[in-house]
C-alpha cells in the first residue's frame, strides 16, 4: 500500500524522449503556490497527446495501488539555477489527493542539489533527491518545497491525481 510518500525508479523506459519533449515545450511564468507570495518558476500545461503524459498515465494504469485514481491536471514545471521555492500544499481541500512527480532530468548528482524537501509531522525535513527518472508519489496536503540545481534548470513533470470515490 502506498504511504504518505513513495519514491520508485526505473519505472519508465523512455526518459531521453521525455527530457527532449519537456525541454523544447513553451513555458510561462510560474503559478503561485501561495496567494500571499510570488510566483516561482516557469510551467507549460501538457497535452494529453505527448509523450510525457501517455507515459505517465500508462504508469498510472498499471500501478494497481493508483487503479483508483484519475488525473485532473499534469504540468511541467522548470526552475532556473539557484532559484528558490516556498513550501506548499497542492491541495488541502480535497480528500485522498495525491501528486505524482517524475524527475525529467537525464543526469544529476549530489552536488547539483534540486532534491524537493518535506515537512514532516515532528517538523523534521525529509528529502527526496532528484534521481532521473525517479517517480515520487505523496499525499497532496504534504507540505513540500522544490530545491532548484545549482547549476542548470531543472524539470520536474506533476500529475495530480485524485481518488474516484471523492469525485465531486
């Protein structure tokens, strides 16, 4: 059963395609992730007929864990070198939403930083590091930031998911 936070790799074999489709895709100025704060980063919206998203959603489909559970939003987000990031929730008003993240990134190490950072219960830091490839899946009322790279843009693909016994 899926915890609070699951982190898996090497669960999707096209990660080069990938990496090409997010890095030549249009972006915009980023959402904010607080009303009282502004906006980080860049975001493109993507289309239910790329690569990136036919991947994941097979993923989705395939994961008996998330047979439950629809997608109602996928972006791309980008973060410039050094840039920082606020602590967020992505969503706390609806029950057993979760958020899927893929690492886009095809090469990375401990130096780069670009881990996305969780506030636990006991207000303690959990860090999950950017892995290509690696898919995280978490509870969406988690309070979580992204850390940017040092030195180069780093993309990070989010589903947000929702269960269908809390479709309204």
């Amino acid at each position: 059963m899926y915890t609070m936070l699951d982190v898996l790799d090497n669960k999707i074999n096209n990660t080069k395609e990938i990496y090409d489709e997010v890095i030549s895709m249009p972006y915009y100025y980023g959402e904010k992730d607080q009303p009282e704060k502004e906006p980080t980063g860049l975001i493109s919206d993507l289309s239910k007929k790329s690569i990136t998203y036919r991947s994941i959603e097979q993923f989705i489909k395939n994961e008996k864990l998330l047979k439950k559970f629809y997608i109602y939003r996928a972006y791309v987000n980008i973060f410039s070198p050094r840039e920082v990031c606020s602590f967020h929730q992505d969503d706390y008003q609806h029950l057993k939403s979760k958020t899927l993240l893929y690492y886009a990134n095809l090469d990375w190490n401990i130096d780069n930083g670009g881990e996305t950072k969780f506030v636990s219960e006991n207000n303690t830091l959990i860090s999950v590091l950017p892995v290509p490839g690696r898919i995280i899946i978490f509870d969406a009322d988690m309070k979580h930031s992204a850390s940017s790279f040092t030195n180069k843009h780093r993309f990070t693909v989010a589903f947000k998911l929702k269960n269908e016994d809390y479709r309204r």
